[in-house]
C-alpha cells in the first residue's frame, strides 16, 4: 500500500510543478500581451484565451498537492470549541469533504467522456476540445478526494493520543 501512496503522491507532485508552470505561462503571457499591445500597437487574439486555459489548469493541478499538505480552507471553530472531539470532528470533515470531491470527480469523469464522444470544442478564438480541459477538473477533484480519504483514516495525531 506505500508504494500505491508514494505513486499517488509522485504524480501530486507533478501536477504541482505542472500548475506551478501554468502559473508562470501566464506571467509570461500577460507580459508579452502588454508589450505587444502598448510598444507594437498589435494586440494578440490568442493571449486571453490560452490564459484561461492555464488558469484552469493550475487550479486544478495544483488543489491535490494542496489538500495533500493541509493548505486546504479548514473552519475549526466546533474542533477547537470541544477539544475531546477535535479528532473526530476533524476526521468526520474529511471524510464528508472526500466524498464530495470524489462525487464531483464522479460526475466530471462522466462529463469528459460525453465531450470527448461529442468532439465538443472551446468556443473561443483558439479552439481545443473541451475534454482536454476539463480532464484537468475531474483530476483535481478525485485525488483531493483521495487525499482527504487518506487524511481522514491517517494515524493519530500524538495530541489526539493524549487528549
């Protein structure tokens, strides 16, 4: 079972660096659209959709690493206000925030396949099938579920050992 986790988490990994890398496309993108607008006079028709794309893909690559290392959005205020529960409280959490995400990536998954069966293309400028983006959505969605999964029936913590 360790070395199913440590794939899991070598491909985490590389999704990361992918969304870290689509975050800096991005970067590079924009500058280039600034000068080629404000220096040139010639604006691209491109620059703004590619941007999208990136954007979604670096969501989406990077939100499994971040459940992964507790970067996720967590209110613990009912944890902290009865501390002989926190474990539990925060275990229920992670449990019901997996199987939203894997019911998400569930119904992702099924989107995909209609849009890859369909050959539905972006309505943009530049034109790429759907499902080449949305593949993306339904990856985000089933590890950050997996990761939750893993938080959820992860060891004891030593302070909850010790109450």
């Amino acid at each position: 079972m360790r070395s199913i986790l440590r794939i899991q988490d070598a491909i985490t990994w590389a999704g990361f660096m992918l969304g870290a890398t689509a975050l800096g496309a991005i970067v590079v993108i924009y500058t280039f659209e600034v000068i080629s607008r404000y220096a040139f006079g010639a604006p691209t028709m491109w620059a703004s959709d590619f941007v999208s794309f990136l954007l979604l893909i670096s969501v989406f690559a990077t939100g499994p690493w971040l459940t992964r290392e507790g970067g996720h959005v967590a209110v613990t205020i009912l944890p902290d206000m009865i501390p002989a529960a926190r474990d539990a409280i925060l275990r229920a959490g992670f449990f019901v925030s997996a199987l939203v995400c894997l019911w998400a990536g569930w119904i992702c998954l099924g989107e995909n396949i209609y849009l890859f069966e369909r050959g539905t293309v972006t309505l943009t400028t530049v034109r790429i099938p759907k499902w080449t983006l949305s593949v993306f959505i339904t990856y985000g969605f089933l590890n950050s579920g997996l990761y939750f999964l893993r938080l959820a029936f992860a060891p004891p913590t030593p302070e909850a050992q010790n109450g």
